[in-house]
C-alpha cells in the first residue's frame, strides 16, 4: 500500500468561474482546510462594470483584467486551471473542462458554480456580428476599433449620406451599461477627438440610444431615469424610447415602435448591444442533471434558499447564474453569494449538517450609473442622488473593487488625465479587432463568413485588384467598420 493512502484527503472543492463570485469565494477559503481548483475559460478576473471604458479609450485592460493565477498565487491551497466546462456531473462529482480540443477531469467534493451571464440577442444572435456586446475583453477591443474606425472611415468618405452612417452610433439598451457607453461615445467625439480631422468635425457625430421599454435606467426609478436622460440629452445624445429593434445588418438597424407598430430605419455603421442577458449554458446542465431543479427565462438556476440545487447540498450556485428574487444581476450579488457559499462549505468540514445552514440573505448595497465625467446616478436603499456627488460616490466604489494596488494607482491616474483633460491614453485599434469575430465564424460556416466579409469588408477595387478610397458609395471604405 503506498504511503500517500494512508493520509486523509482534503475536502476538494471546484470553483467554476473567475468573476467577482468565484474570486471571492476562493479568497473567503483562504486559510480552510480545503484544497481548490478553479477552473475558468479566461485567464484574467475581470471587473466588468469598467469595461465601457476599455472599448472608449479610458481604461487599458490590464488595468480592469489582472491575472487570475497572479490574483491568488500567495493563496496556497488555490489550484487555476484554464478550461470551457463542458460538463457536470452532480451525481459522480466531477467537472469536465476542455482546452485546445483535450478534455480534463476535476473531482470535487463542493462544487461552486459561478460562470456569469453573456450577451442576450434574444434569439438574434447573428446580431453579435454587427452589434458586439459588452461582456468580455474581446468585445470592448472590437467595439474600440469600430468606434474609432468609424471615424477614420467618415473622414475619408466623398458624399455626406455615407459619411452620416459612419459618424452615427446606436447603443441598443438603456440600462447602466448602454448609458455609461452612450455618454462616453458623446464625450469621446465632443472632447478627446474635437479638432483632430481635417474632413470631419467629431462633434457632429449622432449618438442615439435605443430602447424597448419607455424609461431610462427603468430599474433604478423614475427620478433617477429622468435625471440620467435629461444629462444625455444635454450632452447631444437622442433617445428613443418604446422604440424595439427588429433587425441589425451591416449598414444600421430596423426599429419597430411598441406603441404603434410603425417602422423605421437609422443608417448606422457602429453598433454596441447592452439590451440584454443570458445565463451560462451550465444553467440548463445543471437542472438537466439534478431532478426538480429548473431555469428561468435567461437560463438562470432558480436555486434552493441556501442557493444549492436541488438534492445536492454540496453543489451551490451564485453571481449571474443564480435566480433569487431581489437579486440583481450585480457584483454585490456575486461577491455576497460566493462569500456565503464558501462559509456554507467550511460549515460542513467543521460538521454542521446542511439543514442547519441559514437561508440566504441579500444585503442591497445600492446601484449606481455614471452618465459622463462629473456626473452620475446613485441609490442606496431610499436614497436617491445624483450630479457630482453621486459621480464621486460611483468613483470611490469601483476604485474600492479593483484588484491589487497598482490597478488602483494607474485608473486614478488615468481618470485624472481623461476627466480633467481631453486625452485618452488607450486610443489604439486594429483592422483586426474588428475582423477577429468573422475569423472564428469561418472555422464554423466558412462560407457564411465570407458572404458577412463581403458586407463588412471591400466589395469594390480598382482594375488592378487594389481597394480604392473615396471611390463612391459602397467602396471598401465605406463598407469595412460594419
């Protein structure tokens, strides 16, 4: 028999996700007799409420994205490992993980399911190709580079129609996420490029945001809502309310009013969607595995009181992929989830039984919404500010959950710069950028990719085969930022 039999094992415990809930659920287990393995499909913790300001120039990546394994390589008992799970099972205890087409195995004893949520299209998901979302680095990236690339494009268009398209921009959604985006585009083309281009002026440019429902920032209230939209339209954005997109292509979106039914067009080359949210797919595994467990209407896990799923008290769920009522899909939500799932677990390796575990409790910290620099929305409990006050409250938050000293260090100086000067310093973009989603649609459907490429990309040349600028309506410089 060898020697290592004969020493008890540790309690294994999984984290799936490296977002604010599984981070802080590692974190809370630090000194428990426990060993973890965290398994994430990204190498980097990322803090996503900043990511608007990576895709408008604010903020560099590294700055909202540390290393996960850098995060936590003083804690010792945390094993990291990169994976797309692709697989649960409750009943044996393992977490199946793929990476470079090998599957890997993970056993646990507690399992802690924190995979987040994705941009939802409401089953348009071929919108993503021309309206990319707000949930990962990659789309902050690309966004930036259609953004400036719009106005690269404007400055070298001949005829104002297509020069319009290209100097419009359509946020679709007006909840924290589209408004914090639609005030930075604006700030953006009114401040930080203002005289930079000799064929455009940058202030003309059109930013409209666009929503179904008939408020701005409809969960935080009317007073705040009507605050955030008075600021906005101040600042030149338009905003269409009870306007419903139907449809999203290459050269601008299809709005359909609520009230009447009606339809119209906006010509728009840059498009963001922040309209909407779905649940991990692990969600629909989850409840597919254990009986009586289900989803709600985003794929979320609709969870026992002490957020397990049904008849496994050892498999918990939090952050985006938890339904509870009262819960928003925040990072109070999933830092306070994760936190209570990793006091669940030590708990039981001190021998509480799990029907002794108090149900969960959420403590509403408050939202929060910036709308441009000096100015943002703010609730706590019944308390509603706005204005400087409420910009200064959003910034000592966001500084306070920020990963490690030096990010905190490098965002106040970089705000410093951006909010009290015009220079952005993370103005760099890519043709690539805006490409990288149609490469990865190739290797699934080359030829639908390359009939999007002939949408998004040249569709005239010269004799000779070269790309003409400026040629007419329709050139490759029209065509490429989408």
């Amino acid at each position: 028999m060898n020697a290592d039999n004969s020493v008890a094992q540790r309690h294994r415990v999984v984290v799936i996700g490296s977002g604010f809930g599984g981070l802080f659920a590692c974190k809370h287990l630090r000194k428990a007799d426990v060993d973890i393995t965290l398994v994430s499909k990204t190498s980097t913790h990322l803090f996503q409420p900043l990511l608007y300001q990576v895709a408008t120039g604010i903020l560099s990546v590294g700055e909202i994205a540390p290393a996960t394994r850098i995060v936590l390589r003083k804690q010792k008992n945390v094993r990291v490992i990169m994976g797309e799970v692709t697989d649960i099972d409750v009943e044996n205890g393992t977490v199946t993980s793929r990476l470079l087409n090998q599957d890997y195995y993970t056993p646990f004893d507690s399992l802690i399911v924190a995979a987040g949520a994705q941009q939802s299209y409401f089953g348009n998901d071929h919108f993503a190709t021309y309206a990319p979302g707000m949930k990962t680095i990659d789309d902050a990236l690309e966004l930036r580079a259609r953004i400036l690339g719009s106005f690269e494009e404007a400055e070298l268009a001949t005829d104002p129609e297509t020069r319009d398209r290209f100097m419009t921009f359509v946020v679709v959604g007006a909840g924290p996420t589209g408004v914090e985006l639609a005030g930075q585009i604006a700030e953006l083309a009114d401040r930080t490029l203002d005289g930079s281009f000799r064929n455009i002026d940058t202030r003309d440019a059109r930013v409209i945001l666009v929503e179904g429902a008939g408020a701005v920032l409809a969960p935080m209230g009317p007073k705040l809502g009507t605050k955030a939209k008075q600021r906005l339209e101040k600042m030149g954005v338009e905003i269409q309310l009870n306007a419903i997109v139907t449809n999203v292509d290459a050269r601008g979106v299809t709005i359909k009013d609520a009230k009447d039914g009606s339809e119209r067009r906006i010509e728009s080359a840059c498009k963001v969607w922040s309209a909407g949210v779905q649940a991990s797919e692990l969600g629909k595994i989850l409840a597919e595995k254990s009986k009586g467990t289900e989803t709600d209407r985003a794929g979320r896990v609709i969870v026992e009181q002490d957020l397990t799923i049904k008849g496994y008290p050892n498999v918990f769920v939090v952050g985006d992929l938890m339904s509870v009522p009262g819960v928003p899909g925040q990072a109070q939500g999933a830092i306070q989830g994760g936190t209570y799932a990793a006091k669940a677990i030590k708990d039981g390796i001190a021998g509480h039984k799990p029907e002794e575990r108090k149900p969960f409790k959420y403590f509403d910290k408050g939202s929060m919404a910036t709308v441009s620099r000096f100015n943002a929305v703010c609730q706590v409990g019944k308390l509603e500010f706005s204005g400087f006050i409420a910009w200064l409250a959003w910034l000592g938050l966001h500084l306070w959950y920020l990963v490690g000293f030096r990010s905190r260090f490098v965002t106040v100086l970089e705000w410093f710069v951006s909010f009290l000067g015009r220079h952005r310093g993370q103005m760099a973009a890519t043709e690539q950028w805006v490409f990288a989603r149609l490469a990865l649609e190739a290797l699934d459907d080359p030829d639908e990719a390359r009939q999007l490429a002939k949408q998004i990309g040249s569709e005239s040349s010269s004799g000779n085969g070269k790309s003409v600028a400026n040629e007419k309506p329709g050139s490759s410089t029209e065509q490429r930022a989408g």
